[in-house]
C-alpha cells in the first residue's frame, strides 16, 4: 500500500481550475519529485496535501487514513509536515526554540502547569531541549543552538527549517523547492542533507524543485505537472527524457 495516495484532486480559483484531476501514489521511504514549469500548480499541490486549501474533488490517503479536507494542524498530527520555498522560521526566535516548536505534537503539558511551573514543565522542557539539541546536532547546528534564526547564513536556516519539519515527527517531509537560492556547493551539500533525512529518518519525502541537477541526483521518480494536470509519470530516467517534458520547460 502507497503511503500517500491521491485520486481526482480538483480545486478551482474563480472558474479556472488551478489542479485539475491530480494523481499520486508514493511508497515508504520513497524520494519522489513533483516538478513542472512556473505556475504549473506544484505548490496549489502542496497547500492541497497540508490543508491550506481544501479541495473541490479528489480523496488524499496518508497511510490508509483519508485526510482529505481536515485543518492543517490535523493534518501535521496525522504526518505530513513541510518546509517553504520562501523560508518562514520564526527569526525573532533561537535556533533551538525553533526546533522546539515542533515538538509541540510530541510533548505535552498545560496552561497551569506552565503559568505555575510546576515540576511536569520543568521535566517535560528538559526532554524537549534534549530532543530539540539531538535535531540540530544531525544538522550541525547544535553549536548555533542560541543563535536567533535569522542570524544564520542562508544554507543553514534552510537546513534548521527542515530540522524543525522533522521535530513534529511526520511520515511524509514535503520540500518546496530546498534548492531555491542556493550556491552549486550548498545544492551539493542539500543534496547530501536530503539523502541523509531519508535514510537516517526512514522519511518518506516529496520535494518541488527547478533544480534538474538535484531532481535527477535523489529523485527515484517523478510526477510533472502541466497547466493544473500530470503531463506524465515514472522513474526519473524515463520522465526527463520524454519529449512531452521537455517541450513543456522549453516552451515549444
């Protein structure tokens, strides 16, 4: 059985359908690509599996379990979590709250006990914080745990965003285009991240991406999109090569 598993999903903006018809399965621990050209509907695909926008038709499985239409929060606790292609950490904040913010799915304690600081705050705090610091030591940024977020280099937030992503323990990571921005020697070193985030997490991971160098470098199969609908599917290879996709980036 897919993990993700989408049939029919449709959504409309004023009469023009923005996805039309949208298929996907995806297995465990696959890393799959969705690409296509600018407005070609990846991200109205993404804000459609997370519950920013709810669907006119179409059912989305995550792990057997329909979550089509549910919030976004519900829809984070049920397992998916992603990060943005424009980043959003809460700057104002440190490298490890950050982190900790995710972890709000796993760990748990009350108004009264935090207002009173009752001793299950303190214990349930020292577990976040260890939690929180063994997520940034896999990326390195245990060292910049005190940091504000937004005093870190531009690779480094990228790779504290997906680290926060991962604190609200989800079975499937959805990466809007990680690459965006990026130098060749930090796509190379994402590309290593991504890599690392699915063995060692055992992460199911769908990414949107212009990156061709990086698509074909990770992604075992692709899905592109087209004016709102899957032009074609497949293994990378097969999909990168076909005639349709190429005369939909070049524009012919």
């Amino acid at each position: 059985m897919a993990l993700l598993e989408v049939k029919n999903l449709t959504i409309s903006f004023g009469g023009l359908r923005a996805v039309d018809d949208f298929k996907i399965e995806i297995k465990e621990g696959q890393l799959y690509g969705l690409i296509g050209p600018n407005g070609a509907g990846k991200t109205t695909v993404f804000n459609l599996l997370t519950g920013v926008y709810k669907p006119n038709e179409g059912i989305i499985k995550l792990d057997g379990q329909d979550i089509t239409g549910l919030k976004t929060m519900d829809i984070n606790k049920a397992g998916i979590a992603r990060t943005f292609q424009n980043i959003r950490l809460f700057k104002a904040l440190s490298v490890l709250d950050n982190v900790k913010a995710g972890l709000h799915n796993t760990y748990h304690y009350s108004a009264i006990e935090g207002i009173l600081r009752l001793p299950s705050y303190f214990r349930v705090e020292k577990e976040m914080n260890e939690r929180a610091m063994e997520l940034l030591k896999v990326f390195d940024l245990d060292k910049e745990a005190d940091y504000l977020a937004s005093n870190l280099p531009y690779g480094k937030q990228r790779k504290l965003e997906i680290a926060r992503a991962l604190a609200t323990n989800p079975k499937l990571l959805l990466l809007d285009e990680p690459a965006a921005g990026m130098n060749p020697n930090e796509t190379g070193e994402l590309m290593d991240t991504i890599r690392f985030v699915r063995d060692e997490f055992k992460m199911t991971i769908l990414l949107i991406e212009h990156d061709m160098k990086l698509v074909s470098g990770i992604c075992e199969e692709l899905t592109v999109l087209n004016f709102g609908r899957v032009l074609t599917q497949g293994k990378t290879g097969m999909v990168l090569n076909d005639p349709q996709v190429i005369t939909a980036y070049l524009g012919e």
